[in-house]
C-alpha cells in the first residue's frame, strides 16, 4: 500500500501499513518476519490489542524506515484501552472505522473486524478518497462504531465518536506526544550483523593466511567475479536480443494502476433516475455500465444520464465510454519461478479468490529467427471479495503483469488479465 509520512507536534508517524494476522503466540517476531520474506516486505511492526496479533508491513523503497511510528498502532492501542460509545454505554470495541484529519492537511482511515485491521484497513489521502472507502465499508454493515472527526458529525453514521487524531495519541504531563519504542518500525533482518560477521571473518582469514595468502585469494575471487560478470552480460545480451525479435504485448498495455484507475473513476452511475446497475465493464478502450429498470422509466433514467441507450423492452439500458489510459513501458520481465510465487502469496494474504493458467499465444515476429517468444504467458483472474481497487493495483504492479478487463456486479470486482515472465 501507499505509505504517508506525517507529523504530530514534534513526533513522526506512518500510515499505509499492509496488516496480517499472527498466529504463533510464543514466536510472533519469528511469524512476522517469515512472512515479511515471503511477501517481499523489509519493515515490520507487531500489535496485539484484545488478544488479536498482527504485523503492519512497509517496504523501504517506499518510504518506511526504522523507528518510523505506526499510526494505526498507536490509535488501536488508543481504543482498546478506552473502548467507545455505543449502544448506549462505553464499553470495548472491537469493530470500528475511523477517519481523521492530519496536521499536514490529508486523512487518515482505519477499518478494524474483530480487533485487527482489514489488510488494507490502514490507508491516507484525500478527504474525498478516504470518505470513498468509510462508505463502502461501512455498508458492508457490522460496525459497532464510527469514530472522526467533528466535522462528520452531520453523516449519519449510527454510534458516531466525535474524537480528532491529537486526542488518540498519548501525552506526557507537559503535553508532549508520550513514545513508545514498539510503536516504531523495526527492519525484518538486521543486515547491520551481517556486514560485521562479513568484516570479522575476513580479518580472520587475513590473519590466518597472511598478506600473501590474501591477495592470491583476492586476485582469485576477482577473476572469477571477471568471469560470472562477463558470462552474465553474455546471457543478458542473448535474451534481449531474443526479445527483440518478438512484439512485447505487455508494452501496448497499460500497467495495472494505469487500468484500474482509469476504470474505477469511470464507475459513475450506480442508480441514475432510480434504475439499478447491473454490471459495470471496463477495458483499456471502453467502459460499459448495463441497468435494469427497478421500477422506474427510461425518462427518469435519460434525465439523469442523456447518453444511455433503452433497449426496445424498455427493462435494460447501457451506456458505452471511451477510457483514456497511458500505454505501460517494455520493462525487462521477472523469470516466471520469482513473479508467480510472489502474486499467489499476496493475492492468498489477502484472501481473495484467483485462477491462473497457462495461455497459448500466438505472437506474430519481427523477422523472427525462432518460433516461439522467449516469455511465457500466464492467464490471471481474481475476484476481489472486498479488497479495494486501489490495494489489488498495488499487488499487481509487477513487471509483466498486466490487467485487461475490470468487471463490477452486485458490489463486488473482479479482474482478468495476463502475466508474462521469462
């Protein structure tokens, strides 16, 4: 996910961690980290609130660094200790939402079920973007409370909690934001020891050997590094020069982000003059919404959407759109045992429906000398059960990975697309 950096008074905090549950009370560190290696995430923080253990994960090509405090950690911990009002008293919550306002202008938003966070329940942008998804959410029904700010009050939530971001963090008694060191990110490995095991065993060897003994090992190690260097520039150079015999597909298309948030702001109308949806479609050319009448009338339905088109029966309308979307780029592609692995991982964490199978592609050469293209394709379908447009983009961003249709019905995505790896 997305990660955002922001300050309160003098202390800064993260927002955007990927949440997972844990399931090994004696060991979660150990959990933690083994399934941060799996799903390719190098920071890490644990939180266990009514019994429930998670991992919020971060990767620091994004932004995450050590010491880093969670947010969502910190506004948890905050609300199991003194609970929420609803249902008439102020009791323990265990499924909540939350939207507030940051010092720095953005939102943050959490989504709780049953003491742990959704794993994209942890997210900040917009105002528009976050109240995007406390209604969607919040639909889904189920919540014991809605805690924000103030100026949701006039929303309607039901067991509204007026309460800002500032009053959820604790203080000391001068006022000043009260830290606590298992808020912070920790690295998964701590590559800090392996550079010091690397020193002392090559001070061991030096003293061992002898100056002489070292530098023939050295001029060794060198020539054969010489070697793997040049026979790797050797394999390179053949592969892209296979490549470039062949149309690279995946370079027309655009790349998944590209797709999906072209095709999620399209989704517009979803009961226009009272007619109800019933599927939506989109692809890197079009969009297409399809309704049926729900005991309106086609007038209704023009008024509000003039472009649609009323089949002769008068029960079912469509609506075709061009989407504009950016081509991706021919990035170099993953070999196929490092892409398929890391895809089922985060698409199997975040609990979503998928199917994967070999496709047959005929790909038309370039004066081509071999007959099949150096990639393979792979055809990808998942249903999103829930998840967000936006988190399922995260997951797909890949190299070779692209998304061709988006399909919208009875509230619920799905997608169909292709990966290609070497």
């Amino acid at each position: 996910m997305a990660l955002h950096v922001t300050q309160i008074d003098k202390h800064k905090f993260v927002c955007g961690l990927f949440w997972q549950a844990l399931s090994r009370p004696r060991e979660l560190a150990k959990e933690a980290k083994d399934l941060a290696r799996k799903i390719d995430f190098d920071m890490m923080v644990l939180r266990i609130d009514h019994t429930a253990a998670q991992a919020g994960f971060a990767h620091s090509r994004d932004g995450a660094r050590k010491g880093l405090s969670s947010l969502a950690a910190v506004v948890s911990k905050a609300l199991a200790v003194e609970g929420a009002y609803y249902d008439g008293d102020k009791q323990p919550v265990h499924n909540w939402l939350g939207a507030f306002k940051l010092p720095d202008g953005h939102w943050v938003y959490f989504a709780v079920r049953d003491a742990s966070f959704l794993p994209n329940g942890d997210f900040a942008g917009t105002k528009e973007e976050v109240l995007d998804r406390l209604h969607s959410d919040y639909g889904l029904g189920g919540w014991n409370a809605v805690i924000g700010d103030e100026e949701l009050a006039d929303y309607g939530f039901h067991n509204f909690n007026v309460r800002s971001i500032e009053t959820l963090i604790p203080r000391k008694k001068d006022g000043s934001v009260k830290s606590h060191k298992w808020w912070g990110l920790r690295q998964v490995d701590n590559k800090q020891s392996y550079r010091a095991a690397a020193v002392a065993a090559a001070v061991a060897l030096l003293v061992g050997a002898g100056v002489m003994g070292w530098q023939h090992y050295q001029r060794q190690r060198e020539e054969k590094e010489r070697e793997a260097a040049m026979e790797e520039m050797r394999r390179t150079l053949l592969a892209k020069g296979a490549q470039a015999d062949f149309l690279q597909p995946w370079a027309a298309k655009p790349a998944p982000a590209e797709l999906i948030r072209a095709c999620t702001t399209g989704l517009r109308h979803l009961t226009p003059g009272g007619w109800q949806l019933e599927g939506y479609e989109c692809t890197a050319s079009q969009a297409i919404h399809v309704w049926s009448r729900a005991g309106s009338t086609p007038a209704f339905l023009l008024e509000q959407v003039p472009g649609a088109q009323i089949e002769l029966g008068g029960e079912r309308a469509s609506l075709a759109q061009p989407v504009a979307t950016t081509p991706g780029k021919a990035e170099a592609l993953l070999e196929e045992r490092r892409l398929i692995p890391a895809v089922q991982s985060a698409l199997q964490l975040m609990q979503v429906g998928f199917r994967l199978a070999p496709q047959a592609v005929v790909t038309e050469a370039q004066g081509a000398t071999a007959s099949r293209p150096p990639w393979r394709t792979i055809a990808l379908s998942v249903k999103a059960r829930g998840v967000a447009p936006g988190t399922v983009a995260e997951v797909l961003s890949r190299p070779g990975v692209r998304i061709d249709k988006l399909s919208y019905r009875d509230g619920e995505w799905s997608y169909e697309g292709v990966m290609y790896a070497k």
